[in-house]
C-alpha cells in the first residue's frame, strides 16, 4: 500500500513522467548519438500518449498536492489531454522533415517532452509561483526549438526575436505577480480572491493584475503583445511552428482562464474590460492583416492572433459558460491547426520546401484528396457552419450575448467575416488557378494527421456532446 507521501505525488504523476522520461532519453542520446534520433522521437511520442492517458485515468474530486501549489481537476484533465496529445501530434509531423533538411537531433523531442512537462504544471498551477515555474519551463524550451535549424539565418533570428521578448514579458508578469503579492500578501489563487473579495479593489492590485494579464497575453500572441508571432512562425522550421500553434496555446488559454476565475473573481470587473480590449484588438488585427500576406506560415501567424482573441471572448464573459465556450474553442482549434500544418509540411517539391500561398494553385487537379481535406479545414477556421470551427465560435459568441457583452459579439462577428476573405481566396487558388507543378507525394503520417483533423472538423455537427460536455465539465471546476 502507498504511504501518503506518494499518494501525494498522484496528481503530478503525468508531469513526472515526462520529466523522468525526457531525462532517461537524454543520457541515450548522449551515449548513442545523433543515430539516436529517429528512436528518441518515437519514444517520446509514445511518452507524450502515455501521458495523456495518465491524465485521463486519474479520476476523483479534484486534488492537492505541493502544499497546494499544483491542482489536478477536471479543468486541468481536459487542457493536459489535448496539450499533450497536441504535442505528440507535432512531434510525428516533425520527423520526416527534420531529417529531410539535415537538421534531425534527438535534443528536439527532449525539449518538447520538458515543454510539456512545464505546460502541464501551467495548467495545475494553483498559485503565482507555480504559475511562473511551469511558464519558465515551458518557454525556455521553446525559446531554443524555435532555432533549432542553427545554420538557417531565419531560423537563428526567429529564436532570438522569441527570446529577446519572451524574457521581456517574463519580467512584466513576475513584476505584475510581486505587486499582487504585496498588496495581499498571499501568492496562492484562493488566498488572492479572498484578499479580493475582503475589501475594495485599490489601484496597486489592479496594476498588479494588468502586468498579470500583459505577460499572459504574450504568450497567448494577443494584440498588443503578438509582434513575435508572425516572424517567429515563418522562421521557425514547420514542424517547430505546427507545435508553436497547438499545444502552448492550449496550456497558455488554460492558465489565463484560470487564473482570472479562481484569482480574481471578485475583480472580474476589472479584468474583464482589459480582457475585452486585448479580444477586440486580436481579432481585427487577426482579420485584416492577414489579407495581404503571401507566405502562408506568416498568415496562419495572423490567423492564430485572430483565433486567440475569438477565444477570449469567452473568457470575457466571466462565466462558467464562458469558460466552457473557450475550452471548447481551443480543442477545435488546436485540431484545426494540427491538420492545416500536417498540409504546409506536405508542401514539398523534389527535396526543397515550399511556403507561398501561390504554390497552392490548382492542388484539386494535382492531389484532389489534400485540396479537399485542406479546403474543409480552411472553411473550418473561417467558421462556416456546419463545420466545428462554426461551433466554436457560436459558443464563445453565446457566452458573450448571455453576459450582455453584445458589442464584442457583433465585433467578433464582422471580424469572422473579414477573415473569411483570406480562407476562402485559398481554397479558390487550389480549384480555379491553372495548376502548378505537382507537389512530391504524401508521407503516411501526414496523410493520417491531415485526415483525422478534416474528418473531425466535418462530422463534429453529427455528435458534438462528449467534447462539449467534457469542456463543460472542466469550467464547472473553475467556478
């Protein structure tokens, strides 16, 4: 029988095991070399499921553990299971690639195994502290894949950029969290919202919370703090981007959420206007800047600025429907995106890559099953019905409307029509514009990433209940 000690480490059980395996996998790589790379990979897909299914396994009211500093509940099950199973994704879109342009090393599953590993406690953090450890873990991590392809000047420049801002808004949120701090004079959630709730929120907790919410915002790429976003995803290799895209937005959205509805719910006033602002900002932003681009990493870049802010609609609300609105929206989106970049990696002719929209033209007469797989993803993103995307979009929305916000909804609304412009002009290159050389043929893993996202996107209409009442049930946790 387990003593309690260990009993206590339950809820961290996943987050272990990507911390141990990742450094088991590491000492083999070191002894066996880069030879090692194609193994450590596999491994560490297989570890990310593990993981996942973990997660899923560990049932039960929701638990505490590290002095109450990490909690596993229904919230935390939910966002760990598509972050890691997020992750896994992109790192088996990865492989091929990496090998292809000379740049496959075992240390890049490690890093993305320590990365999620930090997502995961992101996600649990019950307190500022474990807050900024699990965002430090997970950014560090990131901070080096983005320049993984050392000999690409693109490459180099994306992971400074990444860095250099990174660790800017790394100082805003810990400047943000010792004000908060100070004028409560507690770092965990629930002292915080009590403190909140005793007396009048005063101006030096709402400074703290707007340093909070800016260093949060960064990660998420909302307006005004998106400027890494575009150059970092065209910089970045693909596979690197396709990760970039999923899992940290799903662990980023995850704390964002918590940490207003369990930290500050007595000052929901408060965040609730900055948090409108940084939604309204994304998603125009998202939608008009987007139309101009030509390089189709830069504008998935606008479109994840964009998606953000349609998520942090939900957010806005300050409702457990809310909150289960943007739980569901990142999962959707987090399996849009997967699918989208499983299709920019297969766009490849002879050994050399290649990134412009123009490239598309004319892909239903070359390889009619990707233009329609893509097609049914783009109009996904775009959000007609009766794809997922559509849902995801019309439960932030309602969300909105139900707490009164009606003119971010009309707001998000035009915005979601502006945005179609630049789905819909993709999906006319590839079934009206004279066809461009074939691209070279479809790797399997590919084909199965690109398949199962378009396949989710088109039946989600038919039997929508289990991920919306599993969404449901992880906004409960929160309020």
């Amino acid at each position: 029988m387990m003593n309690a000690p260990l009993l206590d480490l339950v809820p961290a059980i996943p987050e272990l095991m990507l911390a141990g395996g990742a450094m088991l996998l590491l000492m083999y790589g070191v002894f066996v070399g880069e030879r090692s790379a194609a193994t450590v990979t596999f491994a560490s897909v297989v570890l990310l499921i593990a993981a996942a299914v973990a997660v899923m396994t560990i049932g039960g009211a929701p638990r505490l553990t590290f002095g109450g500093s990490f909690v596993f509940d229904a919230f935390a099950r939910f966002m760990k299971a598509f972050a890691f199973l997020g992750a896994a994704a992109a790192l088996v879109l990865s492989q091929d690639y990496l090998r292809r342009e000379k740049v496959e090393k075992f240390e890049f599953p490690i890093l993305v195994l320590l990365s999620t590993a930090g997502m995961g406690i992101l996600i649990s953090a019950n307190d500022l502290i474990a807050l900024y450890m699990g965002l430090e873990l997970m950014s560090l991590a990131l901070y080096v894949i983005a320049s993984i392809h050392r000999d690409n000047a693109k490459s180099t420049e994306a992971g400074l950029k990444y860095f250099v801002l990174g660790a800017l808004s790394s100082g805003m949120l810990l400047y943000g969290c010792s004000l908060i701090y100070g004028f409560t004079g507690t770092v965990s959630f629930a002292g915080i919202a009590a403190a909140v709730k005793a007396g009048p929120v005063g101006l030096g907790l709402v400074f703290g919370l707007v340093f909070l919410i800016a260093g949060l915002a960064f990660k998420v790429s909302a307006v005004p703090f998106h400027m890494w976003t575009p150059d970092v995803y065209e910089g970045a290799p693909t596979p690197v981007t396709a990760f970039f895209a999923a899992a940290p937005k799903v662990a980023a959205i995850a704390i964002f959420c918590r940490a207003m509805a369990s930290g500050f719910p007595g000052a929901t006033h408060q965040w609730q206007q900055i948090v409108v602002f940084i939604s309204v900002g994304s998603m125009l932003l998202g939608a008009f800047a987007a139309i101009g681009q030509t390089n189709i990493k830069r504008l998935m870049a606008y479109s994840s600025i964009g998606h953000m802010g349609f998520a942090l609609v939900g957010l806005a609300a300050g409702t457990a429907n809310g909150v289960q609105g943007v739980a569901a929206y990142i999962a959707i989106y987090m399996i849009m995106t997967l699918g989208t970049f499983a299709c920019i990696i297969a766009m490849r002719r002879g050994d050399e890559p290649v990134e412009t929209i123009d490239d598309l033209a004319g892909l239903s007469r070359t390889n009619p099953m990707m233009a329609a797989a893509l097609a049914a993803l783009l109009f996904s993103l775009a959000g007609i019905p009766p794809l997922a995307g559509f849902f995801a979009k019309f439960y932030v929305f309602a969300a909105a409307i139900e707490a009164k916000l009606y003119t971010l909804a009309v707001i998000g609304v035009l915005a979601s029509v502006v945005g179609c412009y630049y789905y819909l002009r993709i999906v006319k290159l590839m079934y009206f514009d004279e066809p461009k050389p074939a691209f070279a043929p479809v790797r399997t893993e590919l084909k199965l990433v690109l398949g199962a996202s378009a396949l989710f996107n088109t039946l989600f209409v038919l039997y929508p209940a289990p991920l919306v009442a599993a969404a449901g049930a992880a906004a409960r946790a929160l309020f």
